[in-house]
C-alpha cells in the first residue's frame, strides 16, 4: 500500500508525519531546526528522499537544510555554518542579486511603503521548489522579491535577474508581510516554462527557461492601486494548476478568486457565492482538475474565519459554485488564519486534502474534502504544509 508523508513548516521548527494510505494514524516526528522559523518544507518529485527546508531567523539569518532520507537527518549543503556577528554564514546562504553587467552598480530599485525607491535587500528565503526531474536543481523564491536556482543540490545559488530587470522592478512593492516571491510552478510539459507570483507584483511567466519574463495580470482588479487594473502591484496570495492541464491557473489574490484558461494570459473572478474572497490558500483536486479549495478568511484586517467557524469551500465546476466543505472541522471560537503555503493535496485514489494553520493545527481529509480530523495539534503556528505520496 502507498503511504503519505507530511512536511510541515512552523514559527518554530519543522515536523513531519508519516501515515499509511488509509491516513488515520499518524507517526510526528520533530520538531526539527527547533526555535528557528521554517518557512517551507517541500521533497523532490524526482526522489522523496529528497527534503529541502528553508530555515530562517530574524536574528541569525537564512540557511537551507537538505535531508537525503526522508526527513530523519538533515544537513547544510556546502559544509556546516560559521557562526558570525548577527548572521549565520555557510555556501547555501549565498543568496547574492546580480548586478548591472555595463556598471557594476545594482540592477534596479523598488517602491518602498512610501511611494520612494528603495534598494533590494535579502532577508529570507519564503519558497522551495525542487525540479521535476533533478534532486539537485531547485528553485528559491526570496524576500525581497527575486527568483533564484541552485544545480547542486542547494549548495550555490544564481538568480535569474531578468526577472527584477524586464522593466516593471521599480514599481513592485511590499505587502504587509513583506515583499516575497512565494509562488513557483513549473510546467510538467514545457520545462521552459515557470509561472511566479509576488506579493505586491503579481504573477508573471518566462516561456524560455528564465531568460525573458512578462507581466501575466491582465483582468486582476484591486481598489487600493493608483491604477485598480495595472499591469502590475496587485497582492497576489497563491496560485495552482493541475499538472495534466498546465494551461488551466487558479489564483487567491488579496480579495477574488481568479481563473486563467490561456496561462495566465487573462484571467476572470470565479468567486461566486463564497461567503467572503479574501484568503490565502488555494489547491486543485489530484485527479478531478476542476474540483478546487480554498479558506475564506474575514477580511484584509481580521484574518480569521468567519463567525469563529473553520471553513473550507470546495468547487466542482471550477469556481463557478462553490460548497462547504468543512465537516470535522471547529465551528465555534475558531479565530486561526491559513496562509499562502499551508495547503496540499496527494496523489492517493482518494486524494488527500491537507492543511495548517496559525493555531498549530494541522487537518487532513483522505477523502477529497468530505470530512477533516487532525493530523496533529497544538504545533507552533504552520507556515508551511507540503505532502509526498510514498509509493
């Protein structure tokens, strides 16, 4: 029988679950890197064994972590760090942005909060996304915004800079939660082709491995902009796609539910009756590509579910109805969020739907979103849920 493995990324440390196919009983183990924030946990589709985790802190800095057996032990590509002033120093923190090849100097500025431009300056790394078919070729999108690779199994790391110099860099902005590259999804069928997402930029696309970059915004709305439908500085959240129909987006931008059929070309609002579009989260059913999840959440200000009551919403038709999907879950004096990178889905005959949230709570429906129950509780906030199918 196939088995599932749960990577999990907390304010605190990573965990991980194990659990048969029938995914009742679940093994913890963890807490991982503990104390220091794991922002994302993800293995690689073309060896499980395969982990990387970005672990990170405002006081000692970023490190990548690599596990080559599952999750049980864990190491620092490139050689173990130096401890130094403020800073934790080793080859796989060597996030450095490219330059002006005519003049040395930086390749461009940002907008800052208020309105002036602002150097870019790394912080952190937000997101993890390993090759489809290389363990050792991995994708880091940073805070602040930019989009890096590494070949050799997260020891070095070179950005593809021309995604901050296509021309748009100066207008991106930060979000409340700073300005990171949080989304990466690569196109089973077209290796060239990458879509990313930026809180606040918004979605773009390279067609040609990296080389070439462009705005893919076109039907995004958002009131708070100078220009609500500019080609870019729209607060995008997340964004799926089934990998059989690569073509096929879905995003949660800071208000709207959005559908793209022409890869992010253009897109339209499906929020339909949802109770509220604002959220973070959203994933598309293993097998069924138009059967689609989200959380709502109250608002931009009370992240937390409506009336106190955890709810899923899940759409068969994609987007167009939407249903509650939330038996099992707490209905009443439940006030956690779910953010961007704490919802999965696995590849078992009855896909498993997963999340975390805020409260340290993590639930799973084995059955495609028809019931929830735990998979662990009471963990430091989840930042992150991640799900290998073990076969």
């Amino acid at each position: 029988m196939s088995s599932v493995r749960v990577l999990i990324g907390t304010r605190k440390g990573a965990f991980v679950a194990n659990a048969d196919g029938k995914r009742q009983k679940w093994n913890i183990t963890g807490p991982f890197f503990a104390g220091w924030e794991i922002y994302h946990v993800k293995g690689s589709p073309a060896d499980p064994n395969r982990i990387y985790a970005s672990q990170t802190s405002g006081w000692f800095g970023q490190l990548i972590q690599r596990s080559d057996d599952g999750g049980k032990t864990w190491d620092v590509p490139g050689g173990a760090p130096e401890p130094k002033a403020g800073m934790q120093q080793g080859q796989s923190n060597k996030f450095q942005y490219d330059t002006s090849a005519e003049t040395g100097k930086p390749l461009t500025t940002h907008q800052w909060y208020d309105g002036t431009q602002h150097p870019w300056e790394f912080k952190r790394v937000w997101h993890l996304e390993p090759s489809l078919a290389d363990p050792n070729t991995v994708y880091a999108g940073v805070e602040d915004a930019a989009l890096f690779r590494s070949t050799d199994g997260g020891t070095s790391w070179h950005e593809l800079a021309s995604l901050r110099g296509h021309g748009t860099g100066p207008q991106w902005q930060p979000g409340a939660g700073g300005m990171g590259l949080h989304t990466i999804i690569l196109d089973p069928k077209n290796p060239k082709r990458i879509w990313i997402a930026i809180s606040a930029a918004g979605a773009f696309r390279t067609d040609d491995g990296g080389a070439s970059w462009k705005p893919t915004n076109k039907g995004l709305y958002s009131k708070f902009l100078p220009n609500p439908t500019a080609e870019v500085g729209h607060c995008v959240h997340h964004i799926a796609m089934h990998p059989q129909r690569p073509g096929v987006l879905f995003m949660q931008k800071h208000w709207d539910v959005m559908r793209s059929d022409d890869a992010g070309d253009t897109w339209k609002e499906v929020s339909g009756n949802l109770p509220t579009d604002f959220g973070f989260v959203i994933d598309v059913h293993a097998h069924k590509p138009e059967t689609i999840y989200v959380v709502p959440i109250k608002s931009d200000g009370e992240h937390f579910p409506l009336e106190g009551k955890l709810k899923v919403f899940r759409s068969h038709n994609g987007g167009t109805d939407w249903e509650d999907s939330s038996q099992g879950l707490p209905q009443n004096n439940c006030y956690v969020n779910v953010l961007r990178d704490a919802m999965a889905v696995d590849s078992m005959d009855d896909c498993g739907i997963y999340f975390g949230t805020t409260g340290g709570q993590v639930y799973c429906s084995p059955n495609g979103g028809d019931s929830w129950a735990p998979v662990t509780e009471h963990l430091p906030a989840v930042l992150s849920v991640e799900v290998q199918t073990l076969k």
